[in-house]
C-alpha cells in the first residue's frame, strides 16, 4: 500500500505494510535515525515524532494512519521556533548525560511550548510525563523547558 506524507517540510511516498510502526518507516526506509528505539511499547518516549503538531510515539504509530499528515523528527524541529529555542536551551544547560532519550525529550518538550508558551510546572511535567531518561536529567529538563519559554533565569 502506498503511503504519502511530509516529513520535515519534504513529500514522502511509502510503499509498504500499513501497519509497520512509523519508528521504522523513519529509521529503515527514509534513513531518519535520529528518532530512537526504546522500548517499542509507546512507554520511554524515546521515539517521539510530531504529527500535525501532536506529540506521538512512533513506535505505536501504524504507517497506515500517517496517510496525508505532517511528520516532524528530531531532524526537523528546529524549523519551528519553539524548536529552535528548545534546542538552544539543551544546549545552553548541558541537559544530556548519555543522550539517548533525549530527541523524544526535546520533541515533547517543542510540542509542549508550540501549545503553551509559558507552561506551569504542573503542565511540563504533564507533557513530559512518559518520556523516560535513565540518566535522570529531569531538574535539568525542566529548566531548558523553562529557559526556552523565558519564564525564569533556569539554573541547572
């Protein structure tokens, strides 16, 4: 079956099953390997793509159900501005340890801030939940969070 959908500002036309995981139409079939494997039970968030703006696991995601849709990856995000200033403030506070989780962190994070410039406490760990590091950057997530939305000087 074919599939078509952007990726990245790009049109993209898959033929394949439709219900392989979009994780591996990324990784496998467009060569995108930035969105990472985790736990392939939509868990860790670690597979974390945008579709039409929305936060998604990738891994829990059929090919068949992103037929017309707007997919954005790790590679991607920062055409957007949220994307741009999250990825600074990452940067900024040294937030990854080991580095794995962090393109599903990074992606809920610009979802989070595309809908809620100046989100609470309550709403970053609302929109972080599930999204697993095993480094336990957590503190330093919140305050690149913060950092990029500017509600406070963030101390990491």
């Amino acid at each position: 079956m074919a599939v078509s959908f952007t990726v990245n500002g790009e049109k993209r036309q898959v033929d394949g099953d439709p219900a392989k995981p979009l994780l591996w139409v990324l990784r496998e079939d467009l060569d995108m390997v930035g969105t990472k494997f985790g736990c392939g039970a939509g868990l860790c968030g670690a597979c974390t793509v945008h579709l039409d703006g929305d936060a998604v696991r990738s891994c829990q995601t059929p090919l068949g159900d992103v037929n017309g849709m707007a997919i954005t990856t790790i590679e991607g995000v920062q055409k957007s501005d949220p994307g741009k200033r999250i990825t600074a403030a990452w940067i900024k506070l040294d937030v990854p340890q080991c580095g794995y989780c962090q393109a599903g962190q990074i992606m809920s994070a610009t979802a989070l801030l595309a809908t809620t410039p100046k989100p609470s406490d309550e709403e970053i760990d609302a929109a972080m939940m599930g999204n697993l590091c095993r480094c336990s950057t957590y503190v330093r997530i919140r305050a690149a969070i913060k950092d990029a939305a500017g509600i406070m000087e963030a101390k990491a």
